[in-house]
C-alpha cells in the first residue's frame, strides 16, 4: 500500500489547482471542443465541473478515427504519399493513425540515434493494427555548441519555436495520438508545450537514451579549469572535450537534457525505464516499438496526464535529483500550457520536504550512466513514493498509476517485460534512500532580496560556499568578465554581476563559460559569487550562482542600478539576495541602460518579436503563453 501523501505536498498541490481553477477549466472545456464529434462521438464529453486535479471525464472514444471529420479532398491529400497498405487503411474508419514527430538531426549527439525510429515506429504501430506518418520535423539547437557564441541567444527561444513547429505537425487533423522524439534542452518542453494544444491526443515521449561514459567528469573539470588558468592550451583541452562527448547518445552528466529524460519519465510520458537505456541496443528497440504500440492502447490523452499533481511530481524528482535549474522556466511555461499556474514558490516549499537523493555531475563526479546502473528511476521514483513524496494516483502512458514506475525493463526470451526494482541502492555514493540521504533538503532554492527573485542549485555548491559577501565587479556581458579575469583583474573576493541577459534583454543565454574562470578564483582560496539575469543551465557548478534574477535588467530590474564596488549579500542558508546600500540611494539611482545593438548576425535579427514579447523568467520566459 502507498503511503500517505506527506502534507506539504498535498498542501502545494491543492494551492496550484486553487490558483489555477479557472485556467485550468478553460483549458479542459478547450481541449474537450477539440475532440471532434467523429472522433469522440457525437456528444463530446464536458470537462468536470472541479477543475483541479481531475481530467476529461475520462474521455469517450468512438470507433470512428480522428480524420473521418475531413472532407475527401483533404483526406485524399493527408494519404497520397502513403503506401498501398496504407492508403486503404486510412480510406477507412477501422484503425487509428497516429503522428510521429521528431527532433533528429545529427549535429546533436543525444538525436542522431532517433534517424531509425520513424520506420521501426511505423512497423511496430503497422503489426499492433494502426497507421503513422511522419507528421513534422522541428529544429534542435544543441547548446554545447553555441555556449558562448552568439547563437546561444537563440536557445530558449527555440523551445518556443519547437512548440509552434509541433502544433504545425499536430494541425491536420488526421491523427488519433502523437509519438514525440526528442532529447535535449529546450527541445524536450517544447515538444510538450506543442502537443498541450492537442491536450485531447494521446502522447507519448520517446528517448534516445545516453552514450557511454567517457572522460570522468572530475578529470574534464580539471582540465577546463587548467585551461581557464592559462596551464594549458586548446589542443589538450580539444582532446579531453573530445573524450568526454565522444559518441552518439545524450551527453551523459545531470544536465537539462537528462533531467528532461527523468522528468519525463516521473510525470508519466516515457514507459516505465526508458529514460537511461543506452541507444544502439536490443533492449532500446523494444521499448522504442513498445511506444508505438502503446499509444495505441493504453495512453490517456497529454492533457489528462499533465494535471497538478504530474507537474507537482516533476518538481520533487528535479529538487530530489538536482537536476537542471532551467526547469524553473520550463515547468513552469509547461504548467501554462496545460492550464496550471505553477510558481517557484512552489517549487521552493516542495523544497524544504524534499531531500537530494542523488550525486550526479555537477553535483558529484558521477553521470547518469552510474545512475542507471545503481538503480535509477525505479529506485528513485520508489523510495519518492514510500516517503509519501509523489502522487500515485496520476494517469501515466504505462496505463496505470505511477506505481508502474517501480518496475525496470527487461529484455527476456518472451520479449520485453518490466521487473521490480531492487531493493537497495547498487551506489550509495551516487544513489540513496529517502531515509539516508545526501541532505535534508532539494537541491534547488529560490532567493528573495531587494534585488529580486533568483534561482540556485545549491546541489553543486560546498557548505562553506553557500554564503557569502563580498563587492560587486559589473559585466554587461559574459565575455567582459572572460576578459577582466585573463587581465588579472578579480583576483579577490567577488561577486561577478552579469546584467542584460534575460529574455528580454537578449534572449536569456547560458553563461556556462564562467564556470571554469570563476572557479579558478575559488580555489585559489577567494570568496566568489555570480550574480546574473541570465542562466547557467543543469551545469550549474561549484560556484555559489544566483541565476534567472528577476525582474531583469531590461525590464526595469534592479540589478540595473548595481554598481562596483556596491557590497552584496548572498546567502543559501536564509535564501537572501541583496544589495547592502541604503535604500534611497539605491532607489535614487539612474539605472544602466542596456549595450547597444548587439541583435543582428546569426540569426538573431529574427527573433525581434520574441524578445519583446517574451514573458518573465518567474513566468517561464515564454513566448506562445505570455
């Protein structure tokens, strides 16, 4: 029996869906209209009358498949590309066909095993009695390329054309369900956020799973930061890059693309086990075709899946795991596409019930490959559920309750097959239970202050460094204090302020460039912080770094009116940010204005619209949901 739910979280769950009930409902009686008479029947259900918590009634299907609404001139288009077979199928109303869409390209290590999913999804979906079609592509930007270059300003972004490109795919209205591929970043949300518009569809995730361990992440920490200080050249840093992402698969430390693939897998969009199976394998394949055939059985409709208490699940495996601080924008602009107003004061309540049960690189030396083999999410989402930590009772596209999660895959004589979890962790060093572990408390926190609201994974940040005081040096961009530090220039005590980089600003890059400068300063005995508007990203490091500061710099933000040599106070413990100048001199200052220019080359010149749209971090730096 499932222990009770612990009552903060039962708490924080029922104040989400008491914040959001009218959202919530309108976003029901919307997804509700969109299921069509000849798809639904000919009485489409109402949405309950509570909206919180619950779902579409359950939905009803009839026989007749999503496009029986369609004139024969679109239908006849929608299948002239088809195959024989096919084309005679979906000339009838006996079998469902579902949309296949995907991310893959292979300039990203973590997509270039979904080249092959397509055609095994068609056979798969083919033999259990349906049809598919490759519905639409959407881009997928990879930031380990683009950290530090111009490009990265186009990253969060991208989730928000991702979202617009899956609704594209998802608009014909020829499907009865929806097959999702992709991995990485911003690419993985966006892909949810697209799909929440079709809320009546059943969805389901499909991953690539990660490439083999390479370089250990303590020995590539070593040597970027040799790098940084000036020990070493390009050519033995290329090489320890090189080993350490090295092979197709998703790049293998705890960073926003693993913690998508964990995310996904607590809130009910992956089968059981699917998030860490290695691609290129026997047992991959399986679960791949599994996907196929299951959306065609037993997956509930995304908008029925995602409800309060899924995303409340999310943030309590994010804070449990430390993963990827870019989850406090992207849970968050998730939530709102399925008509739930998430905040981080959520997240940061959740927090203080939730203890780290994972040591994962940032946080640690190990990657997910060490992870899985400890036990992984089965062990995870177990020890979450006896704690009393997460909702059982959720639909998930296993077809029951999130109890399914227990279970890990198997590939046996019979074909595949789940098989409880075990009992203990394989690595206490990596993976612990609920009741020994890593610390008290999540891995994430939200600190307050009279210079805004900002994010910290505190995971990856020593006891000793979780607080601290020191002046303000200012950059207006990351490459400023790239610059100041190969000049000589912060070697002391410091808190690096790095200003008009939020989404209005220039689209909210990733600054993880800083981490290895700054962490020189750190070990060579100085106080160290990192103060920003922008974002660090799941490699958030072992410098204290208050990130996604809001409201931002270019929107009227505080941090505007910091200057040097101004003391500031940030303190993990108190979860305390703030700016120690009296505050009529603060408020009386002329704030900075942003660097001029700046937004053509690279793409950028495009994306004007967005950046003036685009809501605040605390709301998910969206733009489709601002």
């Amino acid at each position: 029996m499932t222990p009770p739910l612990h009552p903060v979280v039962a708490r924080v769950t029922e104040r989400i869906a008491e914040r959001g009930a009218d959202r919530r409902a309108a976003y029901l009686r919307r997804i509700a209209e969109a299921a069509s008479a000849s798809f639904w029947g000919d009485d489409p259900p109402e949405p309950p009358a509570q909206a919180g918590r619950t779902s579409l009634a359950p939905l009803r299907m009839s026989a007749a498949p999503a496009r029986s609404a369609l004139g024969c001139a679109n239908l006849a288009h929608g299948f002239a590309a088809c195959s024989p077979a096919d084309k005679l199928r979906l000339k009838g109303t006996a079998v469902k066909n579902i949309a296949i869409v995907s991310s893959y390209n292979d300039l990203l290590s973590a997509h270039q095993p979904l080249r092959d999913y397509p055609e095994l999804l068609k056979a798969a979906i083919r033999d259990a009695g349906g049809t598919a079609q490759f519905a639409g592509g959407v881009p997928a930007m990879c930031d380990g390329i683009t950290q530090g270059r111009a490009g990265m300003e186009l990253s969060l972004f991208s989730r928000d054309v991702v979202a617009m490109a899956t609704a594209v795919a998802l608009s014909h209205e020829l499907f009865d369900g929806a097959l999702l591929l992709g991995v990485c970043d911003k690419i993985v949300p966006g892909l949810v956020m697209g799909a929440l518009s079709f809320g009546h569809l059943p969805v389901i995730l499909v991953p690539a799973g990660p490439m083999p361990s390479g370089l250990p992440n303590a020995e590539k920490a070593r040597v970027r930061k040799r790098f940084a200080a000036g020990e070493i050249g390009r050519d033995e840093l290329l090489e320890a890059e090189a080993a350490s992402y090295h092979a197709p698969g998703t790049c293998t430390f705890y960073g926003t693309a693993n913690s998508n693939q964990l995310l996904m897998e607590v809130m009910g969009l992956h089968l059981p086990g699917a998030s860490f199976v290695p691609p290129g394998t026997g047992l991959r394949r399986a679960l791949t075709e599994e996907a196929g055939r299951r959306v065609l059985r037993h997956a509930a409709p995304i908008g029925e899946v995602l409800d309060e208490r899924a995303f409340v699940n999310g943030v309590v495996a994010l804070l449990a795991t430390g993963g990827s601080t870019n989850h406090t924008l992207h849970l968050v602009a998730m939530a709102a596409a399925a008509g739930i107003e998430l905040t981080w004061d959520d997240f940061d309540e959740l927090s203080t019930v939730t203890p780290l049960l994972t040591r994962l690189y940032p946080s640690g030396t190990a990657d997910v490959n060490h992870f899985h083999a400890a036990g992984g999410t089965a062990f995870l989402i177990g020890e979450l559920l006896d704690a009393g930590l997460l909702h059982e009772d959720v639909r998930t596209v296993a077809g029951e309750g999130l109890a399914a999660y227990r279970r890990a895959p198997v590939l046996t004589e019979d074909g595949l097959d789940w098989r409880p979890a075990p009992e203990t962790s394989g690595d206490l060093t990596v993976l612990r239970p609920a009741a020994d572990p890593f610390d008290e408390q999540g891995g994430l926190r939200t600190l307050r202050g009279n210079l805004g609201r900002s994010v910290i994974k505190v995971s990856a940040v020593r006891e000793e460094h979780r607080a601290i005081e020191a002046p303000a040096r200012v950059f207006d961009s990351q490459h400023d204090l790239q610059d100041a530090f190969a000049a000589g220039e912060l070697d002391g005590d410091v808190v690096a302020v790095v200003r008009f980089q939020g989404p209005r600003a220039n689209g909210m890059p990733e600054l993880h460039k800083l981490t290895p400068p700054l962490s020189v300063l750190q070990d060579r005995g100085h106080r160290v912080a990192l103060v920003t508007d922008g974002r660090m990203s799941g490699a958030s490091g072992a410098v204290p770094a208050a990130i996604h500061l809001s409201p931002e710099a270019a929107d009227g933000g505080p941090l505007a009116r910091v200057r040097d040599g101004d003391l500031i106070r940030l303190d993990c413990g108190k979860n305390l940010l703030e700016v120690l100048v009296p505050d009529e001199e603060f408020a009386a200052r002329e704030p900075a204005s942003p660097p001029a220019g700046g937004h053509d080359g690279t793409g950028r010149e495009l994306f004007g619209a967005f950046r003036q749209a685009v809501g605040a971090a605390e709301r998910g730096a969206a733009v489709v949901l601002s």
